[in-house]
C-alpha cells in the first residue's frame, strides 16, 4: 500500500476510527477486463461526487494449491489493483490506497482516499 499522501490523522481515522465509506465497489465475480473498466468508471464517477473515501472489495489474496483447478485464477484482481490504481487516468486524484477496517471487510478490502476537488 502507498505510505505517502495523507497527515497523520487520516491514518489514524482509516486504521481505527470511525471512518465511513462514500462510495463501495465490489468487483467480485468480475473478469480481469470487467472489473478493471468498473474499477476506472467508478472512480471517475466518485470524483465527480465529491467522494473521499472508497470502499473496494477486491477479494483476499490466497495462495493456491496446485490441484485446485481454479489455482492460478484466485486472487488475480487484487493482484492487479495496485497497478491499475497507478496506470489509471485518475492516478494524480488518488491520494492514498489503505489495508480496510475488519468490519469493511479486512484483507479483502482497502480504502481509496480521493484527493480533494480544486
């Protein structure tokens, strides 16, 4: 996760404290393709709000068994989310990308925090 880009009490607010998520996306089920374009299309309409604070529910990473058949599918998006989050058009708006709160979800969450609009 990033460790820049956001004051000390925002780090503290998005670890313990009572933080609540403007916008939630859930790209469970998703192709790579499909939940990459939700992905970009929500930030994008989340910014047009006025949100700080996203919600995205990626799934948790797992390590696979070689005989599960789905083995090398599992965990592919939050895989890639840290780097569709850096390549994305909306990178420069992203202030900061933080491990979620257990009650949003824990390891198969991080919070997105928007910078705020000019």
């Amino acid at each position: 996760m990033q460790s820049h880009g956001l004051d000390s009490s925002w780090d503290r607010k998005l670890s313990r404290g009572p933080i609540t998520p403007d916008v939630t996306i859930d790209l469970h089920g998703l192709t790579l393709d499909a939940a990459h374009a939700r992905l970009t299309a929500s930030i994008a309409q989340a910014l047009a709000m006025g949100a700080r604070v996203m919600l995205l529910i990626a799934g948790k990473p797992r390590p696979h068994d070689e005989h599960d058949q789905r083995g090398n599918r599992r965990g592919v998006i939050r895989a890639k989310l840290l780097d569709w989050l850096a390549h994305s058009p909306h990178a420069g708006q992203i202030a900061a990308v933080r491990p979620a709160q257990p009650r949003h979800g824990g390891a198969g969450a991080v919070y997105i925090v928007l910078r705020k609009g000019r």
